[in-house]
C-alpha cells in the first residue's frame, strides 16, 4: 500500500479517490500534499486528477447526496477525512443510496456522523454570527471547529444581498468578501489592511443591544450551563452580549 498525495481541492480528492477504487488499489493513506509529514520508509505518490471526466463518471455512479455529505467531511477538522471519504463512497459506489442506512459499517457509520457535525456547526453559526457596521461594510469574525465559511456564506449571501460584507475565519485566515455581485474567497496574505472603524451609529447599537441583552435577562434565573448548551462557550469571543460574561 502507498501513501497517496493530492493538491487540497475537492474535485482533486474525488479525482483521486474514484481513480483509486477503480483501479482496486487500498491506499495506505490520502493527504493533502502541504500536510503530508515524510518519513524513510514510505515515498508518497501525488497525483493531480482534477479531470471533469473522472467527476463525471463519479456523479453517474453515486448521487449528489453522496457528494455532498463528503463535501462536508471534506470541510471537517478530522485528521483522517480523505481516508473516511474513500471508505464511503467506495461503499456508495456498491450500495448506491441505500448506503446511508448501513451504519452497522464504521467508515459509513462516521462519515454520516462527522458530515451531520460539520452541517450543525454550519446551521449554528447562522444565529451566533454578528456583524458590525463598518465605514462602508458590514464585518464579522468567526472561529469555528470546522471549515463552514464556504457553507454559511451562502445563507448571507441571500439575506444579506443588498450590503457588502467580509466574514473573516480568524482560526484559518480566510477572508469571505461579498460585493454585492458574487463572493470571493481570499487568504490574510492577500488582505490589504483593512478599514475597520466602527460607523458612527455602530457604537450606540452596541450599547442598547448590551442593554437589552441584560433588561430582558431575569437574575434569579440566571443558568449559565443552560446557556453554553444552547449557545457554546467556545462562540462567545465573536458575540457581542457575551463579551460581559
């Protein structure tokens, strides 16, 4: 079995992933090139299929359910996903959609399970995300476990299609830049110092958003473990009524 290699990109995975389940060969491991760790016993394989071809072929044998559910695998934290993602539509390409109720396999039984993390996290944030009005845009931070930006960008992308914003990911240094027309993605290297002023009514809201966060609360009530259940503690760097707590 080789160590195999690819460039980091989802339809480079997939390339990679169906050219090997065709070929019949078990891979010993898939990185992404730029995570690789090298050692003396093992000379890695890289390969580049970012073939339309292949992608299609895939798409004629699995469903979009099934891509889809690996995209989000794809976008989790998990340190072996490329592994879990190969050992799911492998099954996918033998179970076709009936694959989803195999959870008695374990490659299966995880990757419904970390898919179903990452679209959670996704589906949280939503509510937890806060923007500020800036000069001429509106800003937010974000710091999530998994790599959601690409998920939740489009939900602001149709609720807020009328005002320009930037969503960073302070854990990955990506940027989410939407210009009214279309969203580009940029890393922190390629962010020209941004101006983030706060606009002149910004801090008044600031204030009377703090204000009622605290009026409507009922000390006597107060449950702080109630609340990291509904709203986790590792969200509350980026939202605004936690910054007190």
């Amino acid at each position: 079995m080789n160590d195999y290699l690819y460039d980091g990109t989802y339809s480079s995975l997939l390339g990679l992933i169906y050219t090997l389940i065709k070929s019949k060969t078990i891979p010993n491991v898939i990185k992404r090139e730029d995570e690789y760790i090298s050692n003396l016993f093992m000379e890695p394989i890289y390969l580049k299929l970012e073939n339309k071809e292949l992608i299609n072929s895939l798409k004629k044998e699995v469903s979009m359910l099934v891509l889809y559910t690996a995209y989000y695998i794809y976008l989790s934290n998990v340190n072996n996903k490329e592994m879990i993602i190969y050992g799911f539509i492998k099954n996918a390409i033998k179970y076709k959609n009936t694959v989803f109720y195999r959870r008695d396999i374990y490659v299966v039984s995880e990757a419904i399970r970390i898919s179903n993390q990452v679209k959670g996290e996704a589906h949280r944030m939503k509510g937890f995300l806060r923007f500020k009005k800036m000069k001429n845009f509106y800003y937010a931070t974000i710091e999530p476990t998994h790599n959601i930006i690409w998920i939740i960008t489009r939900h602001f992308k149709d609720r807020l299609k009328d005002e320009c914003w930037i969503i960073k990911d302070s854990k990955r240094g990506v940027y989410a830049i939407y210009d009214l027309k279309k969203v580009t993605y940029l890393q922190e290297n390629d962010i020209i110092k941004l101006n983030l002023d706060l606009s002149d009514d910004e801090t008044l809201f600031e204030d009377l958003w703090k204000t009622f966060f605290k009026t409507v609360a009922i000390k006597e009530r107060e449950n702080l473990k109630c609340q990291m259940n509904h709203a986790p503690k590792k969200y509350w760097n980026n939202m605004l009524e936690m910054e007190d707590l």
